[in-house]
C-alpha cells in the first residue's frame, strides 16, 4: 500500500510533529509532502495580528469540472501535560494493542490523515476527479482562533475561491464510529462581570462595602431563572461560572474588588446580540437588589466586559451533505449516525459562512488527555466512510 493511501502511516507522520498551538512543529510539510504527489497545488500563508503570534495555515487544491468539497481541519494540538505521565513519550506515535498513542491521534490530526489516504485510493482507483477537492487547515484552533480558518477562508475567498460544501473532520463520535455527525453547534459567548467594592476591615464592615456581596447577587440572576428550556433542534441554552477571583489572602480584610468570568452554550432561541441584551438587563435588576448588602442603598458597582468574539449558532439543512455522509457512514459501518448539534465549538463556525458544513471524524473519548490514542481499524473504517463519501458526492 502506498504511503499516503495508508491512514496509519499518514497519521504516524503527523503525530510525530509536535505542533502545539501555534508552532507548526513540521505538520504542515508532513500533509504537504502526502498532497502534492497527489495533484494538489499548496499555499500555505501566515496570518498575524497585534497581540497574538504569527499562525502558518494550508490550503490545497485538486481541481476539475464539478463541485467544490472542501476539507477542513487542523494540525495544531493541545499542550501535553505532564508528559512522564504517558506510557509513551506523546509524539512518538508507539503502537501498542492496535492503538497508536499520541497527541493529536483523534483530534484531529487522525482525520486529516485519513481524508487524505481516502483521496489517494480515490484518485488511484478513478484517475480524476469529477469535481475539486481542497483541503483547509490551520495550526490555530485549539488556540485563540484568531489567524486561522477565518482569515484563511477570507484569504481565499479573496482569490476567488468558493466552495459547494465542506466536511470538517472533527472527532465527533461519543463511542464508536457511525455514532454521530455533528450538524450545527450552539454558539458561545464569555464575559467578566467586575465589582469594584469599598476595601475595609472585616469587624467593621459599615465601613466598607463587601464586593463578594454584589457578586453574589449578580452571579445568582444569571443562574436563575434558565435562559430556556431547548428547541427542536438543540438542547437548552446553559451559563456557567468558570472563575470567581478576589485576589485576597487575609481572613480580616474585606476586598476592594471581586471578579467573575462565565461562559453561556446559546440555542438558536437568541443571537448574539439578544442574548447580551438580556445579561445586561439581568445584571442591571439584580445590581438594585439589597437583600446581601445590608445598609447599602446604592446599586452594586460593576462592570460587566465581553471577552473575545461570540461564537454563532448555526444549524445546516444541506440535504444533499448530510444525506451522502449518512448513507456512507451506514454503508460501510451498518450503523445509522445521529445527526447532533451537541458539544461544544469548532472552526464549522467560521465555515458556515461560506458552504454548508457537517463535522465527522474519529471517536473522541481520548481527545485532550495522557495518553490520547486511536484505534488503527476505526483508522482504517473512517478513510473507507470518507473514501466512499467521496465517490457519492461526485457521482
């Protein structure tokens, strides 16, 4: 078997680059050199922005008559923690067990590998293709995706490129492959609610003002009441309290500040800008309530600070995408996917934008953890579901 036709010699490539975000760390000359024997022109630009570090991107092309399947992923991995801690050293890509350890096996550079190896069967069974195949990937999605999937989207947009539909390799399923194929994502949005309070002993705090008093107050009107209770499509919207910080070590001094970041999972039920609206006529309610700050008439002094850019909602009805991929999944695996908005984000959110977009790739149970690892069949059934999407999509 050919090399780029082998998903298990593709990904041991891969795994062996240490790419943690944003070092390309090689993954990129990896995929490269697996591409460019296979008619794919490369271009791979760095994207940078004030405060953030430079970001190597690729994208590649095989052109024909037809549609416009976009694949679309990245090299760039999570750090590796405590690396005495794996059974073995992270990127070494061992094999033990018909499993190969390493980070990044499942998430996601196993999905690149084997899309890859599935267009290399492709093309060495058929010849052409009847349409153009690209494959878009960046080394910043476990990072701040800031000079990533959007500006490389952006970028070729800008030379003319556009694209029918994209499939993003993302590990999607729960337990085994043919579980699930991720058909839209709620969106995501953070923020930091900052209480400036009036620094003071504990024994006298008629003299002081307690921020943690107001930060409780605040904290409770966005736990309660739920945002809403889920639609059709999605489950229900949910705000979590990530970090409360007082940044004070004394049992005697009331602080003068308190602080607290939250991060809300939204449904299609709001926008971005809905959903703001509402933060901020809850916390302006609450900051006029003085049940916890006895005394004190004055509303609560906050400030409330959005933290990055929101992450959409979106939700694809491709019918010709989604009914393809199902019918390939249950071709080769004989299981029918749940088609799911479930999880959390992924770059699909810049994409849908552009095309419409569905995210399947490996099981992710190992995802982000010592000793992350892949089974070499699910290696080998996914390159088969991708190789036979391929052929139906262009049929």
């Amino acid at each position: 078997m050919k090399s780029s036709t082998d998903p298990v010699q593709n990904l041991a490539k891969l795994i062996a680059c240490p790419s943690v975000t944003p070092v390309e760390g090689g993954a990129l000359t990896a995929l490269q050199a697996m591409l460019s024997p296979l008619g794919f022109s490369v271009e791979r630009p760095v994207f940078s922005e004030d405060g953030t570090s430079d970001v190597e991107n690729l994208y590649a092309r095989r052109s024909g008559n037809g549609p416009h399947l976009m694949f679309a992923g990245h090299t760039d991995v999570v750090p590796v923690g405590d690396e005495a801690a794996w059974t073995y050293p992270p990127f070494s890509a061992a094999i033990h067990n018909g499993e190969m350890y390493g980070r990044g096996a499942v998430d996601m550079k196993g999905g690149i590998a084997c899309f890859a190896a599935a267009v290399a069967r492709y093309l060495d069974k058929n010849g052409e293709l009847k349409g153009s195949i690209s494959f878009l990937i960046t080394g910043d999605e476990e990072g701040p995706s800031i000079n990533g999937t959007g500006k490389l989207l952006e970028w070729a947009k800008a030379k003319g490129e556009s694209w029918d539909a994209a499939i993003v390799g993302e590990p999607t399923n729960p337990d085994k492959l043919g579980d699930m194929i991720k058909i839209g994502r709620r969106g995501s949005l953070s923020g930091t609610i900052v209480v400036n309070g009036v620094q003071g002993h504990a024994a006298y705090p008629h003299l002081a003002d307690n921020p943690v008093r107001g930060l409780v107050t605040l904290v409770d009107s966005l736990l309660y009441p739920v945002f809403d209770e889920g639609t059709k499509d999605f489950q229900a919207s949910n705000l979590e309290i990530t970090t409360i910080d007082v940044g004070n070590t004394a049992v005697n001094v009331l602080p003068a500040k308190a602080t607290a970041i939250f991060n809300i999972r939204y449904n299609d039920t709001w926008t971005d800008e809905t959903l703001m609206a509402e933060i901020h006529n809850r916390l302006d309610k609450a900051s006029g309530r003085s049940k916890l700050r006895p005394g004190k008439k004055t509303p609560v002094n906050y400030e409330l600070i959005w933290r990055h850019r929101p992450s959409h909602v979106f939700f694809t009805h491709d019918e010709k995408l989604i009914g393809t991929l199902t019918s390939s999944v249950e071709a080769v695996t004989g299981n029918r996917p749940q088609l799911s908005t479930s999880g959390g984000t992924s770059d699909a959110r810049f994409i849908k934008d552009y095309c419409p977009v569905v995210e399947f790739g490996l099981v992710g149970k190992t995802m982000h953890m010592v000793d992350e690892r892949v089974a070499l069949a699910d290696l080998e059934t996914l390159t088969q579901i991708y190789e036979r999407f391929i052929a139906d999509f262009f049929a």
